[in-house]
C-alpha cells in the first residue's frame, strides 16, 4: 500500500511495473486535497515506476506484506521519496551516493563496492539501468564486468540478458564495418619498372 499526499487536488499518478514482475500500468487518482492510497498485490518484490504530475520519475520497490509512504522531500520541498522496507532503502542510499559523484569514475568506484557487497540485491537491476546504462557515452566493458560479479539469478535478469544481445549485435557491426575486418580485400597488383638501355653505335 501506498498512501501520500501531491498537496494539489485532482492530481492524477501513474504506477507502473520496471520489469515483467509487475506487467501493469495503473492510474492514480488523488482526492480535493491532493491526497491519495493505492495497493499493488505482489507475491515477490517488485521494482515500480511511480510518475508524478510534474513528470518526476521515482523508482520504488513493492515488497509483500510492507507499506511504503510517498513523502515530499523536507530539503528539496520540489522533490519526492518513498519510506519504505529493506530494498527501497538500500536503492535510495546508494542511489543519493551515486548522484552526488562528481565524474563517472567516481560512479564506478561506489558502483563496484555496492555490488560487491550486495550481489543479491533485486536494486542492483535499477542501479545499473540508471547510472550505467541510461547515460551518455556508456562504459560497456564496466557494465558486463559488474552484471558478471551478480549472483543468483540476476545475471539471467530479462534486462541485462536484452542489454548483452545489443551489445553482442554492437560489436558485430562495428566488426563488419572495421577497416581491419576479414572482408576480403581487392588483391593489390604488382608493379615492375623496365629498364631500357641505350645503344651506342
């Protein structure tokens, strides 16, 4: 369940799932007040995309049997964030460290501690998504190296398993299309200069 309040009356939300664990796309109504409760039933965590009226994309994840509560931020009052169980709070702490980072390098470095130290968590999905891979000018090798470190199941994840086939289909052209590729070359001819000699008489 998730109750929250957007402060204007007849705002409307939108909740939708990140991943095939959720395939739902829900519209939210709130009342007069701004005020709004909705539920999503799931037997598993889910990581959900919460749309508010201004646009502002807030990832949350939907774990059994927990509520989450959608709070405006008391520092940025134009922002939004879920109080939530265990998962939500692990995105939100290393997601605050990661957008702080001041150069991708630095991303790399908290990136690769998180993952190494959570290698089970469900967040590492959505972390990498976001940080990694929906950025200008990827590191592809970076991203493979931290999904191979995953454990469980999640290197079989539907997103990271759709990331390595466009990679794969990346490379393929690139080699295709590279200079130094095996397409066969036209055969250079050889060149023999003559020599003529004068007779004397």
């Amino acid at each position: 369940t998730i109750p929250g309040n957007t402060g204007k009356g007849d705002d409307t939300l939108y909740l939708f799932g990140l991943d095939s664990r959720y395939e739902k796309i829900e519209k939210i109504a709130c009342d007069k007040q701004g005020a709004f409760t909705h539920t999503v039933k799931t037997d598993t965590i889910a990581p959900l995309g919460l749309v508010m009226p201004s646009g502002e994309l807030i990832t949350l994840f939907a774990e059994p049997n927990v509520e989450a509560q959608l709070l405006q931020d008391s520092i940025k009052g134009d922002r939004w964030i879920v109080k939530g169980g265990k998962e939500q709070a692990l995105y939100d702490s290393i997601a605050n460290v990661l957008a702080k980072a001041e150069s991708n390098s630095q991303k790399q470095v908290h990136l690769e501690e998180f993952t190494r130290a959570n290698p089970l968590s469900n967040v590492n999905v959505e972390i990498i998504r976001r940080f990694m891979v929906d950025i200008p000018h990827p590191n592809n090798s970076f991203i493979l190296s931290r999904i191979r470190n995953l454990g469980g199941t999640l290197q079989d994840h539907e997103f990271f398993t759709a990331l390595q086939e466009r990679l794969d289909r990346t490379v393929t052209s690139y080699t295709n299309s590279s200079p130094h590729s095996t397409t066969p070359q036209p055969r250079a001819r050889t060149y023999h200069k003559r020599t003529t000699r004068a007779k004397c008489s």
